[in-house]
C-alpha cells in the first residue's frame, strides 16, 4: 500500500465515511499534477477523495500551499447554494490531512467537456450555459465584502496561478514582459468577485442538467476576467491541436462568451472583455512557456504558432475576443 493510500485511509476513517476495518477498493484518478484523487468504493457508496499536495508534479520547481484544499471545498459549498446542478457534493473535510471527500459523478453520466472537444463533438447550446453558469456564479458574488474576506487567497493564487503561469513565462518572453506583468498586478490588485481559478475543459463535466465544475482549489476573490480568459484560453488552443475542428470551436468560443456577457451585469462590458483579451493573449503564452504547459501540443510549429500569435496579441493590444478569435480562426487554416 502507497503512503497516498494509507492517508486516504485514514482520513476516510476519521470523517467517519468508512470503518477503520472496512476491506475497499482505492483506485487512483487523474488528478492533474496538483493532487492526489482517487475513488474510494465503499461498502455503502462510491466517493471521490482528493488530497493538495505541496509540491506539484511538474518538471520546474512548483510549490504550493496543501491548505487550498479547504478554499476548494468552500468554493463548491458557496457554488452549491446558487445551483447544487452545477457541482459535486461535499461529503466531509479533513483539514490536517488537506483532504476532502464529495460525490462520485459517473463519467457515462457526466462526460468529460474536454474529451467531447477533442474528438470534435462540438455543442454551441453546451459552450453557452458554461457562460452563463459562470456568469451568474460571479455576478452572485460581485462586490460582496463576506466574500472578499471568506476568499482572500491571494497568497495562494499568487503561488499557483500569477508566479508559475504569467510571471514565469514572462521571465521567458523579454520582448511582452511588461506587459504581462502589468496584466498580472491587475489580476492581483482586483477585487471585484470570486474567481474559481481553473476553469477550463478538463475541470467541466457535461451533466444531465447542464455543467459541473470541478477542482477550485485555486479559488480566489479577484478578477472574474480571469476565470472566462483561462476557459477561452483552452479553446483556442484546441483548435492548434486539432485544426480540422476551428471552425466549430471557434462558434464555441462565441457562444461561450455571448453567453457570459449576457449575464454579466456587475460592471460593464467593454472594461470587462479588454480585461479578458488581455489575459487570454498571456494566458496563451503561459500555456507554452508557464510552468504548466498544455500536454497536448507536443509537435515544436504548434508550440511556435501558439508562442507567435500570442506575442502579436500582446504586442497590438487587442480589446476585443471578436478581433482575437477572427484573427486566430484565419491564421490556424495556414498550420
């Protein structure tokens, strides 16, 4: 038995979801590179349990505080209270062990939004009830001093989203570090509603009523472009991947954004998507050059289309994702 295991174990016990005794099977889930998650079928239920882990499983040195784990909970119980549809139930916490227990979604019910991307099941319908989800989660927190004060992670955002994503690939990319860094203090001077921090295909299962949002252990109160930039962010890089598929994921992108603008009524819209532009055009350089680069664009043009457009993004300043995703969907015929 791995020491992942035997923490597991004894969490379980201790919150009192399984005996000290119980005989179950514990098999390991893709966790990403910042936590352990494994499936837990208990005699009673079958359970998700995940663990943060201090450091990350990432070629460069990436540490991070394991108390994320309680912002992460917290972000899904606040979620919860706005649609329960939209996120898994947690079932208990063990803060010393920064590991907490939730449901268990089957993936035959709820399938993975980034797998239907990359096989090219596109549906516009989908793409825009995760913006319109997402809006109305910020609106509800917007300008709200409890939740400012019950999510101010900034330490932990700083560590896991500005320093190994903005900061690290703009020590990497001389010629738009400024700028990026500017985008990045914007990012941590805002306080204008929760961010969840991770928003993106493979944290988004496609339920039976609409999206569940996973893995907020980056959660914050900040900016809420970020979280629509980073999801954004995805799909343009998908269409790098697989270039067969950018017509259809570029009426994605729009439908995800009209979509999240329709209900974003906190502040007003051209303040909001020159925000967003600008962190997707460093978000899509992170992706290459962060300490997170995507896994799936492995093949060195990708790497360079990516890395060129978004260089050429920064350095014209572009205000508007209709100039980013026009411009994007016409260059990506020439990969």
């Amino acid at each position: 038995m791995t020491e992942a295991e035997e923490t597991i174990r004894a969490a379980l016990a201790d919150m009192g979801l399984a005996g000290a005794r119980d005989d179950y099977a514990l098999t390991p889930l893709s966790g990403g590179v910042s936590c352990d998650v494994f499936l837990a079928e208990l005699p009673s239920r079958r359970v998700v349990v995940k663990r943060a882990l201090p450091k990350l499983r990432v070629a460069a040195d990436w540490r991070a505080p394991p108390e994320r784990s309680e912002a992460e909970a917290a972000w899904i119980r606040f979620v919860a209270g706005i649609n329960p549809a939209w996120v898994p139930e947690i079932l208990d916490e063990d803060h010393k062990r920064h590991i907490f227990a939730m449901s268990y979604l089957p993936p035959e019910q709820y399938p993975l939004w980034k797998a239907q991307l990359a096989e090219g099941q596109v549906d516009i319908g989908f793409a825009a009830s995760v913006g319109a989800a997402l809006a109305r989660i910020h609106a509800a927190t917007a300008g709200r001093e409890d939740v400012a004060a019950a999510f101010d992670n900034r330490a932990q955002f700083h560590a896991l989203r500005i320093e190994p994503y903005l900061l690290f690939s703009a020590d990497k990319n001389p010629d738009v570090a400024s700028t990026i860094r500017k985008i990045a203090d914007s990012v941590e001077s805002s306080s204008i509603a929760l961010m969840q921090g991770d928003i993106s295909p493979k944290n988004i299962l496609r339920g039976p009523d609409g999206p569940v949002f996973l893995d907020a252990e980056t959660a914050c109160y900040g900016d809420p472009a970020f979280d629509l930039a980073f999801c954004l962010n995805h799909l343009l890089l998908k269409g790098a991947w697989h270039p067969q598929f950018a017509n259809s994921l570029a009426g994605t992108f729009r439908a995800l954004a009209s979509a999240y603008f329709e209900n974003a009524r906190w502040e007003v819209r051209g303040g909001l998507e020159r925000r967003t532009t600008a962190l997707l055009s460093a978000l899509l350089l992170a992706r290459i050059d962060g300490k997170s680069p995507v896994e799936y664009l492995t093949e060195s043009r990708q790497k360079e289309f990516v890395r060129g457009q978004a260089t050429l993004f920064l350095l014209a300043k572009l205000d508007t994702l209709d100039a980013v995703i026009d411009y994007w969907t016409e260059v990506l015929k020439t990969l």
